[in-house]
C-alpha cells in the first residue's frame, strides 16, 4: 500500500483548514495511507497554540504508521546535507532527514516546502509538492 509522509507545512495548514492541505489530508486520512515521523510530530508540538492541539498531535503515535530512524538514516541525511552544502545550497538536517526516511520507507512527502527539491537531487525521495 502506498505511504505518504505529510510534512509540518502541510499539517499546519490542514489544520487551519486552509486549502489545498485540508481537502488532500483529509482524502489520505480516509484512504489511511499516512505516516509520520517523530521529527515532525516535534515541530507540530512545539508550535502547537493549545493543550488540545497538542494531545492531537501525540494521538499520531497510535492512528498512523510510524517511520523509526535508525543510524543508517541519520547517517544518509547528514551525508545529504553535507553534499548540499558542497554544491552551494543549504538544506537543514532536519529536511535531510525527512527526506531520508521518505526515501527508507517509500513513502511519497507531501509538502508545501519547494526546498525539498533541492534535497531530491541528492536524496531520491518521492514527493508531491504542493
């Protein structure tokens, strides 16, 4: 079954209901085809603006597959970002690491964040920019 890894960007948007995110996250939710990472499930966190928000967020865990890094991943992001940077081009580890567990997982991201494109010419992730 196909995987998609919503990215921060997106979930921030779905969840103040602004178009495009909402109507294609709530399409995923209902074919249950999302998975998350804890990298994001901390970015969520951190700006979450209630209590509320927040016990959503950490419900992840239990509604969606999760994509555990490993050292492996950690090693190809920060290889990424390393290589990025030598060309000219600066990609946050925490990007790189996304962009390695969608590649570790196949999982299609799906982000609002046009960056990642950079990252995919050293990482070869699949992705739906929106």
């Amino acid at each position: 079954m196909a995987k998609t890894l919503i990215d921060t960007s997106v979930w921030i948007d779905f969840f103040r209901k602004k178009e495009p995110c909402y109507a294609l996250a709530s399409q995923l939710l209902d074919e249950q085809t999302i998975c998350t990472a804890g990298l994001i499930m901390a970015e969520l966190i951190q700006g979450a603006k209630t209590h509320k928000e927040v016990d959503i967020i950490k419900d992840f865990v239990s509604t969606f597959e999760y994509l555990q890094d490993s050292p492996h991943i950690w090693l190809n992001a920060a290889q990424a970002a390393y290589k990025l940077r030598r060309t000219g081009t600066t990609a946050s580890l925490s990007d790189c690491l996304i962009a390695s567990l969608a590649l570790h997982y196949d999982a299609e991201l799906l982000s609002l964040d046009s960056h990642f494109t950079a990252i995919q010419a050293i990482v070869p992730f699949k992705m739906r920019l929106i």
